[in-house]
C-alpha cells in the first residue's frame, strides 16, 4: 500500500510516446510525477521539448534523463542507481513514469523491480505500449523505420540485435495496456484489422485503446495496480524463449551483508571485491569501508567486474570504523563462499 506506483512506457520511436507524457503531466490531477527519459543521441527525445510545457507537478528536478543507452541494457549500471537516488529524497513523488527508448526490451526493466534496493519501495503500476495505428496499417513497425534503424546503430551499449518484428512482439507481450495512437490517421476498416492483428499478439486480458496525438483519459494510465513485477507469466522475449526461458533467472534475487573488522589495504580490499565479483556471479556489491590510519570512509560501488572508491565523508565521533559491504545477485547465492572470499581482504592481527 506504501510502494510508489511505477508506469512504464514503450513503443517504436514516432509512436507517440513522449506526446502520451506530456499529455499525462498536463492531467495528473495533482499527483506530483518523476519523469525518467530514457532516450539518446540526436534521434532522442529532448527532455527540453516536456520540461518546456512548464508543468507544476513535475518539476524540472523530476525529469531524470538516461543517455548512456537503452536502459533494458543498462539497468544495474543506470536504472537501478537513479531508482536509489530518487527514493532517498525527503520529498519523493507520487508517481513515477519511465519512457524507455524506443529500442527497449520491456521484460529485464520489469524484472528490475524485484531488485532487493527497490522491490520494498516502488511497484509496476502497469506497463503501456504505445502503437502507431498509421505505420501498422501500411505493414510498418514505425512511421520511420530507417530513423528506428539509426537509433539502434547509434547505441553503442545495445546488446541486443532483435528484428524490428520480434521487438514489436517483444512490447506487445509485457503491455498491461495498449495505447492505440494516431487513429485520426486510419479509416475505421483498417483500424479494425490492426486492432485484430495486436488482439493475436497481447496477453489475454491487455487492454487496448485508441487515441488521437496522444490524448488518453488519464484514468486508464495511472491507478491500474497490477504490480507487474510480480506477474512475469507470459512476459517472455523472443530471446528467452529461444533460450528456455533463461530470463526467468533474474525473476529472484539474493542479498547479503558482510562486516569485515578491517581490511590491509585499499588496493587489496578492491583486488579481492573484483575477484570475488567475477568467480561468483555478483550483479552489485556497495557499501563502504574502513582503511588503516584513514579519518575518512572509503565508499564503493560495483557493478559487474566494475569497481568504483571514493572517500565520501570523514568518520563520525562514535561511529563504529568497520567495512561493511552488502552483496546482491540471483538468487541463490553462497553466502559462506562468498563471505569467506571477501574476508580475505582482511587486516591480519601481528
């Protein structure tokens, strides 16, 4: 009841997404939203075009651009430490919408909600796919799928090289609703054979609906209440099912904290982190640590082999000098091997 509702947008570069927020900031009917824009390069979307609208409730604070890539590619590296600085705030949000990149896989975004930093705090309110009912009626995935086509060569953190086709589906299949776009531009027969086409595509039960340049009652985009996240049935990529469903490992993670009464040296704590990182599958390991003859805290961050330090504040009067570091990956994790790795950074009694 106190997690703070999430909804994700997707859908094809030109389907109209950013035209659905703006319509949505200028609607929310008081809610106060953090925007998080996950678009790039010169085909992305200027986050100067929304926060221009001047909307009271979602100030320029609020609007969070993610630049580095499509964020399904990039979601312990950017999303995940973006979600952890918007909810440490004192005033956070009411409401928080995610527009992805055009190029994104909806279902490793979702599935990031289960992450142990974030799971406790914010729910998947609903994922909607946004469709361009004039490109599908002309049998394209987009109104320009050259432009689609340049935004994917311009990701260089894109590891993914699904087809346009397969991609659609992709969308299709996490979307609790299906926004219909651009329906002043279809007559209403070949309206209905789009419509038909994405009943066969979506989960039973998706909703669809139409809209025109983006305009949707506010009231069928935010309040759905699924918690999508734990609701993964049915979500699968074409990926994971031509793996066997190998995204399901990432349905359930593990955390644990290590206390280490004291560690040799700052280059050998982060040798043994890096090693114990790599020899047991680590997603994220952060905390912070305590270095001989150091009035300051050394704070560390890792993502994957990556491992950043850096002295954040001095020590507090009192406060227990100790290095204390909590450790995140699938579930399940060796916490003994893992434990034990790690304590051999540290100091050795003379």
């Amino acid at each position: 009841m106190n997690k703070i509702p999430v909804t994700v947008i997707t859908g094809f570069l030109g389907a109209g997404k950013t035209t659905l927020v703006k319509h949505l900031l200028g609607h929310a009917k008081g809610k106060r939203i953090a925007l998080i824009i996950n678009e790039f390069g010169e085909l992305g979307v200027d986050r100067e075009v929304i926060a221009a609208g001047g909307h009271d409730n979602c100030r320029e604070e609020d609007m969070i651009e993610l630049s580095n890539g499509c964020i399904c590619c990039t979601v312990a590296e950017d999303f995940i430490p973006t979600m952890e600085t918007l909810l440490e705030r004192d005033d956070k949000p009411d409401h928080i919408v995610i527009e992805t990149s055009g190029l994104a896989l909806p279902q490793p975004l979702i599935r990031a909600f289960n992450w142990p930093e974030i799971k406790s705090q914010v729910t998947v309110d609903g994922v909607v796919t946004v469709v361009d009912a004039a490109a599908l009626s002309e049998g394209r995935f987009a109104a320009d799928e050259q432009a689609v086509a340049k935004q994917r060569a311009a990701d260089q953190m894109l590891d993914h090289a699904t087809p346009l086709g397969e991609l659609f589906k992709d969308q299709l299949v996490a979307a609790d609703l299906v926004v219909v776009n651009k329906t002043d531009l279809v007559g209403e027969d070949a309206l209905g054979d789009v419509e038909a086409r994405l009943g066969a595509e979506i989960r039973p039960g998706t909703g669809v609906i139409r809209a025109r340049n983006g305009h949707v009652d506010i009231g069928a985009l935010l309040g759905m209440g699924i918690g999508s996240e734990d609701h993964l049935e049915g979500r699968d990529s074409a990926h994971e099912l031509e793996h066997g469903g190998e995204g399901h490992e990432h349905d359930d993670f593990d955390s644990f904290a290590v206390t280490l009464p004291g560690v040799a040296s700052r280059d050998e704590l982060l040798a043994v982190i890096e090693e114990t990182i790599r020899t047991h599958d680590v997603l994220r390991l952060k905390g912070w640590a305590a270095l001989p003859g150091s009035e300051a805290r050394l704070a560390i961050q890792a993502v994957g082999p990556r491992v950043n330090a850096w002295f954040d504040r001095p020590w507090k009067p009192g406060e227990a000098r100790e290095t204390a570091l909590v450790v995140i990956g699938e579930s399940p994790l060796d916490h003994d091997a893992i434990r034990q790795s790690l304590e051999r950074a540290s100091r050795v009694p003379a």
